[in-house]
C-alpha cells in the first residue's frame, strides 16, 4: 500500500499546474452551485440560469490565475458584484475573490498585493452589507480576510522563490559532481596510460634488444643466442603479468570487488636491474635506507621512474655503465639514475617528442615530488627523482 501511495504522490507531483488549477476551479464552481442551488429561504433569490452563469464568472476564471492574476481577480470581483445585485445569497461565493487575491500575492510583488486588496475589500463589504453585517465588523471582516489571503500569498510566493533557488543551487551541485566525476575519471584514463607507456615501453625495449642479438650472434654463439630467446620469453611473459595487472585496474568481479594483483615495489629492482643488464648497459644497484614500510603507491612511482630512465638508457646511451642508487632519508627519499654516455651521444630522457620525463614528472607530482635531468658535469646523463615522505 505504501508503494501504491507513493507512485500516487509521484503522478500527483508531475501533473501540470494548469491542470491543478482547472480541476480547482470546476471543483470551486461545482461546490458553489450545489450549495446556492439547494438553499430555498427569503429574502434571497433562487438559484436560476443567471445565478449558474454568475457563479461560473466568478470560479471559472480561476483556472488563468497563474499567468493572468490581474484579470481574474477583476473578473471574478466583477460577477461577485452582479451576483450580490440580483439579491442571491452571497454564501461561498465571496472565496472566488478571495482566492484570486491570493493568487496575485503569490505570484506578483507586495506593491501589487497591496492594490488587489483595496480591490477585493470593497467587494467583500458589499457581501457582509447583503449580509446585513454591522458596518464596523463587516469593514473588519473584509480587511481581515483579504490580509490574511495577502499573507499566505506572500508567504507561498518566498517558499515557491526558495524552491527555485534551491533546485537552481541543487543543479549547479550536480553539475560540480558531474564535472569532478568526468575530471576524475580522465586522471584516471592518465594513469593507465602513464603504467601502460611504463610497461609497455621498457619491456619491449628489452625484447627488441635481445631479439637482434639472438639473430645477430644465431650462427657464431649459440648459446649466447638461445639466452637472448630465453629472455625474450621471461620479458614477454612479464609484460603479459603486468599488463594484465594494469587491465586489472578496469576489471570489477560480479560481487563488485576488484580483482587486483600486486604492483611491483622496490623489492623488484634487482630483477629489473638484472633485465636490462641482459640488453648491453651494466648496471650497479644501491640501496639504501629503510625501503619496506614506504606505502605501495610511493614504491611504485619509485620502481616506474627507474624503470623508464634505464628503457631510456637501453634505447639512447646504449651499452654504457648505469649507477642506480636509491637510498631513504628521514623526511624523503631520493632516487638518480645516472650514466657515462659520451657527450657526443644523445643521452636523453624519452627523447624530444616521447613521453618519458613528462610521465615521470606527473609521477612525483602525485605524491608532492620532482624529477629532474639533464648532463652531468662530467659528463653522461642523469635522471633524479626525490619525493617527500610523511
């Protein structure tokens, strides 16, 4: 039942006003007509067509009170008027022009609701006249009843006006979440991107390397050449793992939780150190400090840093001697791939046009830190990434 009432109350609430005011003023003119049309006393006249036609002229109007409250409160007061002249009853007839009063304070200013109550209080005086009402209590009852009507239509007139701001405050919300939303999911499509350019663009770097020295050396050193291919396989299988990690990210199980495997950390950099050392460069690891209990996300950013400067190592400095030193001060740690690339070779991070120090520099940005490179004075090339740590 609560369901039935509640659907009731929806379909109520959608209904346009105009229809709301129709049914209103047809209700107003049905009740009207059956309370004059049954009273059959002296002096008052009995109800006939006229009567009928009047008391139309003073409800049916009603139905335009929204969008033309001047008119209709004119309207009715008017045929409220010629009602009391023919000498019928004035009985509930006087709610037509009260009603009307109502409807201009609720939609106009207050000077206006002011005006229609000068001209709804004579009108209403004429029917306590009829009433044979004493002129002091008539005159008192008529600015009572249009005041109060003023009041209530000034009051619904700031509830209607607070409504509108609040829907009007309520969009603008929505539209603020829609926008962080949108802006929350295009960082996230970024760093997707930025782990898929990590893993993708070290792992095949590697591959490519071993690769050509598979074929180069497939003839004079075999052995050296099925351990390139054994590479490649490990590196491909690898990159497998971590892509499927990263569409892991995208990935919810039936019961809505995530299916996540482990991102790698700083535990992994001897195995990457190991990999790249298979390419050409070789590579020194130091470490130092406490490592461990730095948070997943932070050891991530630290391990895809290295990462992506060693790919640009692979790819533009070549077989050349790397220090990779990563060591934990007390308020930060500090990550420096360096090399001893000759100055005459370009050593650069990502190239001109790539994406890698832009996608390290977003990195540390997350987590409030930086990265710079350039040559070292004694040559070579060097890539720093120092991050604040909490």
């Amino acid at each position: 039942m609560r369901g039935d009432d509640g659907n009731l109350m929806r379909r109520v609430g959608r209904t346009p006003r105009w229809a709301v005011d129709v049914v209103v003023a047809v209700l107003v003119f049905l009740m009207m007509s059956l309370v004059g049309g049954g009273f059959r006393e002296q002096p008052w006249r009995w109800f006939d067509l006229w009567a009928y036609l009047l008391t139309a002229g003073v409800c049916l109007p009603l139905a335009a009170r929204r969008w033309a409250p001047v008119p209709v409160l004119l309207v009715s007061s008017a045929a409220y008027l010629l009602y009391l002249s023919r000498g019928y009853l004035p009985g509930l007839h006087l709610w037509g022009p009260v009603l009307a009063v109502y409807s201009l304070a609720a939609v106009t200013s207050l000077r206006m609701s002011l005006a229609g109550m000068l001209v709804t209080a004579p009108v209403l005086y004429a029917g306590a006249v009829a009433l044979k009402i004493p002129p002091v209590a008539g005159i008192a009852q008529s600015l009572v009843v249009c005041g109060v009507a003023v009041l209530l239509g000034g009051l619904s007139r700031q509830l209607t006006e607070r409504n509108r701001q609040l829907a009007e405050a309520t969009d603008a919300l929505r539209q603020e979440h829609d926008r962080r939303i949108e802006r929350m999911m295009t960082e996230e499509r970024l760093r997707i991107a930025r782990e898929l350019h990590d893993v993708i663009a070290h792992h095949l770097s590697v591959i490519s390397m071993q690769a050509g020295l598979a074929g180069y050396v497939f003839d004079a050193d075999p052995p050296t050449a099925r351990a390139a291919v054994r590479t490649v396989g490990e590196v491909s299988r690898e990159t497998l793992d971590d892509l499927r990690r990263v569409l892991d990210l995208l990935r919810v199980s039936p019961v809505g939780t995530a299916d996540f495997t482990s991102a790698p950390g700083l535990a992994q950099l001897p195995e990457l150190v190991s990999r790249v050392e298979t390419t050409g460069p070789a590579v020194e690891l130091r470490v130092s400090g406490a490592l461990d209990e730095l948070p997943s996300g932070l050891q991530l950013t630290v391990y895809r840093v290295v990462q992506e400067a060693l790919t640009n190592v692979v790819n533009h400095a070549g077989p050349v001697r790397t220090v990779v030193d990563v060591h934990r001060e007390p308020h930060r740690i500090v990550a420096t791939v360096s090399n001893d690339a000759p100055s005459a070779e370009p050593a650069t991070p990502g190239g001109v046009s790539g994406y890698g120090l832009p996608g390290m520099r977003e990195r540390a940005k997350i987590f409030g830190g930086r990265v710079t490179a350039g040559p070292r004075p004694d040559g070579g090339f060097a890539v720093e990434l120092v991050l604040p740590v909490s």
